[in-house]
C-alpha cells in the first residue's frame, strides 16, 4: 500500500475523533451552565420557595398611630395587662435600621432583677431591666418563652463587668449594647428573630 493511501484512510479516523471530543467538550459546558442555573435558581429562591412567600411567625413593625393610643390610654384598666400589638410592615432581617418617628415602640419590663458579681472581685452588681422594641407581640411572646436562657445571658454579661468602668456613663451605656445582643443572640438561636431595640435600667446598684 502506498503513503497516500495509508494517509487517505486514517483521515476519516482523525476526523471521527474530533468529533467526538468536540461532542464531548460541548456536553461538559452543558453539564456546567446547567449547574450553573441550577445553582442561581436556588440562591435566588426559585428552587422549593413560591416567590412572595412570607413566614406568618416574623415578627413585622408596629406603624405609629396616635389615634389609637389617645383613645386606648384607659382601656385595659390599671395593672390589666394590654393587647398584643399587631404589626403591618414586613422587613427582610431584624437588624434593618428602623425610624422610632414612623414606628411604635413597645417596651416589656423583667419582672426580676439580676444580681451578679462583678468580675473583678471588688463586689456586685444588681440590676432591673426594661426592654424596648418595634416589633409587634410576637417579640413578646418569644421573650416570654425563651425567659431562662435569656436570664443566663444577661447574668453572664453582669459577671464579665469591672466597677471602675461600670461607674462611668460610658460603662454604663456600653453594658447596655452588651446586654442588647446577648438578649437577640438567644431570640436568634431559639425563634429565628431577634427584634430588641434596646435595653433601659429601672434600677442599677454597684456594692
């Protein structure tokens, strides 16, 4: 058989094979896009998740509205525990800044003090706590609920405090953020929303 011959008949044999890789590579970058989408599908909630679906348990916004609280300043009588508020405004994490002029703030006193020692050995700390939120009676409810671990956190952030700091108006603001995300931290692990705007002193005494 002549060289041409040989190299006429493995021609179609060169051909063929580049074919199939070219089939090949195109079914790999296939396999990739559709991966790809799969992958966007699922972070962008298209996959399991109807769009607009909202948890009917998140806690929403309380709007102002000072009607409502001129006509039910006596309703529920003295010492008579008030309704739950409703809340209207949806948002999409509980850490969203929210304008205390648009929205209605609820504050939910601890029935107990905490008295803890201070960490620096020089003596104890004793105080009773009122916490502020926007969100409506749901947030309340977690609170109630989840009232002995949020008892240990806020101990445990008491026992962390020195009395040269805690003295000062800086000591004392600074506990208050400490004790704000200990308090969410526990409503986070537990309910999945924190919610606490803040946390206010009724009495704090240093010995």
């Amino acid at each position: 058989m002549s060289k041409d011959a040989v190299k006429a008949e493995g021609k179609p044999k060169s051909g063929k094979m580049k074919k199939m890789l070219m089939i090949g590579v195109s079914g790999l970058v296939l396999i990739g896009a559709g991966a790809g989408v799969g992958v966007y599908a699922v972070g962008a909630g298209m996959a399991g998740e109807k769009p607009g679906h909202e948890d009917p348990n998140r806690p929403k916004l309380v709007e102002r509205n000072e009607e409502a609280v001129e006509e039910g300043g006596g309703e529920h009588g003295e010492g008579a525990e008030a309704k739950p508020k409703v809340g209207t405004v949806s948002v999409a994490s509980d850490t969203t800044p929210v304008n205390p002029k648009k929205f209605d703030v609820t504050y939910f006193p601890i029935e107990q003090s905490f008295t803890a020692n201070l960490a620096d050995g020089s003596g104890f700390v004793q105080v009773g706590l009122s916490l502020a939120t926007y969100y409506d009676g749901k947030v309340i409810a977690n609170l109630k609920r989840q009232s002995v671990p949020i008892r240990s956190a806020i101990l445990l952030v008491l026992s962390d405090q020195e009395a040269a700091v805690l003295s000062t108006p800086q000591g004392k603001e600074l506990l208050q953020r400490q004790l704000t995300r200990a308090i969410n931290q526990v409503l986070r692990e537990h309910e999945g929303f924190g919610g606490i705007d803040n946390v206010y002193f009724t009495s704090l005494v240093i010995q």
